[in-house]
C-alpha cells in the first residue's frame, strides 16, 4: 500500500513537471451553470415577456379610461352602459399593475377574469358605437364617421384585455419553448402587437385625416408606427436572431406616444382661453389620453422582441 501511494506521487510530481498538470488550480464557482439555471435563465425571459405585456395592458387601460371619461361626460353619460369602461377600463390598469409587479410563472385567475371582461367590454362597445354611427342621418358615412362616436376608442379597452390576456396565458407555458396558438410565443406575440398597433394607425389616421393634417407632425403617427408594425411582422415571420433595429425603431414608436401627447397639450393651450378654459377645452381639444396607446404597443412589441430573440426554430 505505502509503495503504491509513493508511486502515485511521483507520477503526480512528473506529471506537472511535463506541464502536463500546468493549468492552474481553479476554486470551484459558487454558481456553477447547470440545467436548472439554463431553465430559470429562460424562464425571466418567459416572464418578463409575461410582465411586459402586463404593463401594455395597464397603459392601455389607463389610456382607455381617460379617454372614455372625458367623451362620456360630453354625452353626459346618457345611456347607464357608458359608465361600463370606466369600471372596466379601472379593473383592467389595477390588474395590469399587480401583473406588472409579480413574478409568479403561473396566471393569476382574478386578473385573468379581468383582462376577458375588459376585452368583452370592449367588443361591446365597439358594437354600441357602431350602431351610433349606422342611425344617424346619412348612415355609414365619412361624415358620421368623423363626427360619430369613435369606433376606435372602444378598441383600446379590447386591445387592454387581449394583451393582459396574453401575458397571463404565457405565464402558464413552460420556461423552455413556450408556444402560444401552436406557434412559438415569441413569433405569436410578435403578430398580436403589430395587429394592435394596425388597428391604432386606422384610428389615428382617420382623426388626423379629420384634421386635414394641418401640422406637419400630424403625419408622424401614420408613417412611424406603420414601420414598427411591418417590422414586426417580419420579426414573427422571419428566423429568430437579433433584430437591433426593430427594437431602435419600436423605442422611437414609443417615444411618439410621449411627444403626441405633448403636442395634443399644446393644441388645447392653442384653443381659446387655453388651459385657464381647460374644462371647456380638453372635451373640445385634440384628445390627450390617446397617444399613449403607442407607447403601450411598442412596449409589447419590446417584449415580444426579447422572447422571440431567444428562441430556437
């Protein structure tokens, strides 16, 4: 045995003389990468995809809520159903606010229930709208239409609780290869984005259509997020892979939802009296809470961008 141990050593000795032994001893790291920190790894993306989509639909709602509070009361709310976005719009923001902040990879059944009655709200809505527009002298009518109640608005309710919908969807997938319609999730949420923000540039285009386009920075929202939308279609449709400028363009559409707002404050204090008749002039003024509705989409189209960069077809 002693003749043994005193072999080993000698052989260990020549060994690193020979420099077969020359790599120098490492300690060992306290967080070593294993398969479960691969999937933990994978999974913040998961969820944080989950999250983004969360605050989407929070500012939509936020966007929602201000925006049929403001037109409902210049109809002075005369039908009982016209105070239904407000609670729904206000269930939608609070439940995109608690996705927001959890972590949990599992959906959570209130806020799923939520984010289906605010779709559902605004289905609904959109169908009163509609019927708003449809009886009125001329019917369907490029007139009625601009004048009318907006068919547009009640969309940003829907698109709240489809995108909160999602997020909570998504949290129930496994970490590794989520899919999300048969597809993988990244290229599903991908597509719902840019849908999202089509319907927006309808909207937009129409009322800025409305308005002649008499400032030139009118046309901004009608060429900027156009591009991001087409952009993440090819994202969702070509082979995963960085897409740098997908993501600088969808930062900049996000960035148009914070400067449209700026400019709709600035054409309210253009308005007679200004922001001393802010009462008379916010519910006559171009409408403050609707460009943020950019802003919520690109942040979606964002997360959608860091789930579908990870994956692998």
């Amino acid at each position: 045995m002693l003749g043994a141990l005193c072999a080993a050593s000698g052989a260990i000795a020549l060994a690193n003389r020979n420099g077969a032994l020359a790599r120098p001893h490492r300690r060992p790291s306290r967080h070593p990468i294993t398969p479960r920190a691969l999937r933990d790894s994978a999974s913040l993306v998961h969820i944080d995809a989950a999250r983004g989509f969360n605050h989407s639909s929070a500012l939509l709602a936020f966007s929602a809520l201000a925006d049929s509070a403001v037109e409902h009361y210049r109809g002075s709310f005369e039908n009982p159903a016209m105070y239904t976005p407000l609670v729904s719009a206000t269930c939608s923001l609070v439940a995109g606010l608690h996705g927001g902040a959890d972590r949990t990879p599992a959906a959570h059944s209130v806020r799923h229930a939520v984010y289906f009655t605010a779709a559902a709200a605004g289905v609904a809505g959109t169908a009163f709208h509609l019927y708003n527009v449809t009886k009125r002298p001329g019917g369907f009518s490029w007139h009625n239409l601009f004048y009318g109640a907006p068919l547009g608005a009640p969309m940003a309710l829907l698109l709240s609780g489809a995108l909160g919908a999602i997020g909570e969807r998504l949290r129930n997938e496994p970490a590794v290869d989520p899919r999300l319609a048969g597809m993988p999730a990244g290229k599903a949420l991908a597509l719902a984005a840019g849908v999202g923000l089509a319907g927006t540039i309808a909207e937009v285009g129409l009322l800025h259509f409305r308005g002649a386009f008499q400032h030139r920075a009118m046309y901004a929202p009608v060429t900027i997020p156009p591009v991001a939308a087409a952009m993440l279609a090819h994202v969702a449709l070509s082979a995963p892979r960085e897409h740098w400028l997908t993501r600088v363009w969808l930062r900049v559409t996000a960035a148009l939802g914070v400067v449209g707002t700026l400019f709709h404050a600035r054409g309210i204090a253009r308005s007679q009296g200004g922001w001393r008749n802010w009462s008379q002039n916010i519910l006559g003024g171009p409408p403050l809470p609707a460009p943020p509705s950019f802003t919520a989409l690109a942040l979606a189209g964002l997360a959608a961008l860091r789930l579908r960069e990870t994956e692998d077809e």
